[in-house]
C-alpha cells in the first residue's frame, strides 16, 4: 500500500513538472503624452459666410483655415452649402481622397500615420466636413462630421522642415449651421505620436 502511495505522489510530481508553464505576458508601458502646445478656442465658430484661422506656430500665417462655400451641381438643380477645412502647403491632413473624409477621431487616440492606416496625409487644400443640401423642394445634411460634437480632427504641420502631430476639437452643429469649436493642440516635439485631447 505504501509503495501505491509513493509512485501516485512520483507520478503526480512527474506530470506536473511537464506542463508548460504559462509565462506571463509583459505589461506594455504606459504611453507618455508629449509636451503639447494648447489653443482655446472657446467661443469661436464659423457660420455660413464667415472663417476661422488658425496660426499654431505663431509665425502670423494661416496654418489651418476653416470657411464655407456655395457650390451649384447637376446642372444648377441642386446647391451645396459647403463647410470646409483647409490650410497652407506646410498643413497636412489625413484623408481618404475619393469622398473627401477627414477621421473624427474619439479622445485618446493616438494619432500618427501609422495609427491612422486607412488615411492619407494629404496637403490640406480643403477638405468638407459637412455640407446643406437643396434640391428642389427637398433640403438635407450630408458630410461624415454632421452632428459630430466634441470629437477630434487630426492635422500634421511642418515646422521648421520637421513633422508635428496636432488635433482640434470641434462639432459640427446641423442645428445651428455652424462649425462650433473648443480646443486645438500641436505637439512640441517633431515624429511624436500624440493623443487626440491630451
């Protein structure tokens, strides 16, 4: 009986002893948000007819200019009034070129080309957030940022031939026709991946 007892505790050690041990995952490090340049736009917006620009490296040029347009289609049957964002050629924006869509990003997350895989950088010649539709008697709201309140639009601006990462936060308000805006950041320090709102 004995000899029983010892080869089930041997056999016991034996098995144990050849599971593969689980080793534990490594806990990524925390993400350290970089010295960022703040602007507050509380405020500020851009009804029909009017513009908003923005200087983010204080060198008295627009870096990013936000303005609307009237544009006629379909052989004038239908009006596009057009709210658009666009910028100077050191301004960059991500964008999907073929429905001119610019990401409205949530806060925290991260921007940087490669967190943005399905956008291109693309100069920001001017890209529309939301447009006014009439046709006919038939009026409508069109634009990927329509109603889209306190989110993030990021931007890539060239300073001093390097890279920075910034975002502003903005809605696009169908119920008042405005751009309404709240704040705008550039990351101090060039090639640095940032976080929309922080």
């Amino acid at each position: 009986m004995f000899k029983k007892y010892i080869f089930a505790v041997l056999l016991l050690a034996f098995i144990s002893c050849k599971k593969d041990k689980v080793q534990p995952t490594p806990e990524q490090p925390a993400f350290i948000d970089p010295e960022m340049t703040y602007i507050d736009l509380t405020g500020k917006s851009v009804g029909w007819g009017q513009t908003l620009a923005i200087d983010f490296d204080g060198n008295k040029k627009t870096d990013l200019l936000f303005y609307t347009e009237l544009h006629s289609v379909e052989f004038n049957t239908k009006t596009l009034r057009k709210y658009f964002v666009g910028g100077g050629v050191a301004c960059k924006m991500a964008a999907l070129i073929e429905n001119e869509t610019t990401p409205d990003l949530d806060k925290g997350a991260k921007i940087s080309h490669t967190d943005l895989p399905n956008y291109e950088w693309h100069p920001a010649l001017g890209f529309t957030l939301m447009q006014h539709v009439t046709a006919g008697d038939q009026t409508y709201w069109e634009g990927s940022w329509k109603d889209r309140d306190h989110r993030y639009l990021p931007f890539e601006l060239v300073i001093n031939g390097k890279n920075h990462l910034g975002w502003i936060e903005l809605f696009a308000d169908t119920k008042t026709d405005k751009l309404v805006f709240y704040r705008a950041a550039i990351s101090k320090e060039p090639q640095t991946v940032i976080r929309a709102g922080y």
